[in-house]
C-alpha cells in the first residue's frame, strides 16, 4: 500500500490539535487501529483504509485523533480525504453501485449508463436515496475493460451492459420487476375484442 512519507519539520507547521468529545467507544476504537503505526513514516493511508473498514467509513470524530497521531491538523487530514475518492466520510447506502469512469467504459458510452442509473435510484452520483438503501459511486478502472461499459456490486463486476441490462438492473436493486415494453394506445382494446369473423362462425356453427 502507498505510504505518504511525512516531510521534514518546519516553524510553519500548525499544532495538532488534541481529540475533541465524542463518543468514547469510537475514540477508543480508533485508538486501537492507528496504535502501532509510525507517524514518521506517516502511515495516513493504512489509518484511514483501517479505520473504513471497521466503521464502513471515516467519522469527523475520527479526525482530531488521526491528527494528533500523525502530528498534522483536521484541515490536512480532510484535504487528503477529498483527494482519495475510495475513502468516505459519511455513511455508506446500505447498497452502493460503482460506476466506472475509465476511459474503455466512457468510449462504449457508459454515460448512458449513468444517466439511466440515476434517473431510475432517484439519486445522483456521490450521493445516495433518501432512506439511504442506495448509493451511487464513481470509481476508476482498475483494469476490468473487457467487461466495459460496467459496475461494481458488492464486489461483483457486472458488464458489458446496455441500456436496457441497466434499467432491469435498477429496477431490480429498487425491487421492481422489469417491466416488458406495453402495447401503443389502442393496440390492448383491439386485442382484447374478438374478430367478426370469430363471432359470426362461434354464433352460426362455422362457415358453409
């Protein structure tokens, strides 16, 4: 794993600021996860990829400790948080669809996909649904391009998709069944009534 080796020290640094209140558990939890990591070697990434995966995300309680523990302040720790987008400071959907941005899914029109994903979740990337079920997330490649344009569910790649594929999928994950394009205006009436010719042999025992 990548580590950010912490430059020297200089008269402009700020002071780390000490933990604030919060919950105790949590502090303490946190504590216990960054406690043997060096903040020489200024191991921020291992700390925040361990703190996620225990809490699912990086809390704002967490930060005061994390600066105190690697001798930065929060405002240093949250501009690393923007920069690594794998890394999230709020809670995450109970299901979150990765939407990959990379170049071969972007050439084979994944912006169709996204469109579709959004329009039917009912929330935009970054984000997530009001009663937080489901989240949207944009991701990098990682090197799946044979399966462009794709997703990532729960750790499964799902592609090539179209646009249909990704309205079934949407609608799925919202707990819709997919629904078969309907006849045009006009078309289930005619269907529904039978033909003269039907009625004419049923009510005169067929033709001579």
């Amino acid at each position: 794993m990548t580590k950010i080796t912490a430059g020297p020290s200089h008269p402009s640094r700020y002071t780390a600021v000490g933990p604030v209140a919060g919950d105790a558990d949590l502090l303490a939890k946190v504590g216990e996860l960054i406690a043997d990591l060096s903040p020489d070697n200024a191991d921020l990434l291992t700390a925040f990829h361990r703190v996620q995966q225990a809490c699912g995300y990086v809390p704002g309680e967490a930060i005061p400790v994390l600066a105190a523990k690697f001798r930065t302040t929060p405002a240093m720790l949250y501009g690393a948080l923007d920069f690594y987008s794998e890394i999230r400071t709020v809670p995450p959907a109970q299901t979150t669809v990765e939407w990959c941005s990379g170049p071969a899914c972007l050439f084979k029109s994944s912006m169709n996909i996204r469109r579709v994903l959004e329009s039917i979740l009912g929330c935009q990337m970054g984000e997530k649904t009001e009663d937080g079920a489901l989240g949207l997330r944009l991701v990098q490649c990682d090197g799946t391009c044979h399966l462009a344009p794709l997703v990532r569910l729960e750790g499964r790649y799902i592609g090539p998709l179209s646009v249909s594929d990704t309205i079934k999928l949407a609608r799925e994950l919202k707990g819709e069944e997919a629904r078969e394009p309907g006849p045009a205006a006009g078309e289930e009436a005619e269907e529904t009534q039978p033909s003269k010719r039907s009625v004419d042999e049923r009510e005169g025992g067929g033709e001579a």
